[in-house]
C-alpha cells in the first residue's frame, strides 16, 4: 500500500512540476512578447520621427506674406490661376502651407485679389 501511495503521490508531484514548468514557460513567452511589442512600437516611433523631422517646416510668414500682397495690390498685378499639383476641393491656402510656402504665399493674394479660393 504504501509503494502505491508513493507511486501516486510521485505521479501527482510530476504534474504538478509540468503544470510549473508550462505556466514559467508561458510566463516567459507572454514576457517575451511584451518586450518585442514594445520594442516595434519604439522601433516604430522612431521611423515616425524621422519621417516628421526630415520634412521641411514652413512657416506662415504673416509679415513677408502681407508685403507681398501690398506690394502686388500697389503694382495691380492680376494673381495667377493655380498651376501646382497640391490644390483639392475644400482646401484653404493653409492646406498648401505643407507643401510649399510660395503656392500658400500665392493662394493667400489670390483669396485676398479674388475673394476665393481657387477652383
């Protein structure tokens, strides 16, 4: 009886050594896919950043762009069709600041001359 109670009790300590081993096991995937997550979004992060940053920042300018319409407005110079690439519907001249800070400049003495935006 007693080699009986010990070859149970040898069977039960063994699951409960695999059911250790396999929740570590698991802890230590879970833990792993943690880190490797994080380092995606890290990884991630720093391919955003260097997108952003290797884009050229445009300022508006408000001054520069004023002179200029003052002094085009002085000259009665007619303000160009836009010609660029950029323009959508339902754009604003702030929209073409992204792209080039001569076609806002632009856009903002046509909407000044027009009373629009372009077409």
């Amino acid at each position: 009886m007693n080699s009986r109670i010990f070859t149970i009790f040898s069977k039960i300590s063994r699951i409960i050594l695999m059911l250790f081993a396999a929740s570590g096991f698991m802890f230590s995937a879970f833990a792993f896919q943690d880190t490797s997550e994080e380092d995606e979004l890290a990884r991630m992060q720093a391919q955003l950043n260097a997108e952003v940053a290797s884009k050229p920042f445009l300022a508006e300018k408000p001054e520069e762009v004023d002179a200029y319409i003052k002094s085009m407005l002085e000259k009665n110079i007619k303000p160009e069709e836009y010609k660029g690439t950029h323009w959508r519907p339902g754009y604003t001249c702030r929209d073409l600041l992204r792209y080039n800070w001569t076609q806002y400049r632009n856009c903002r003495y046509y909407y000044r001359y027009h009373g629009r935006y372009y077409y």
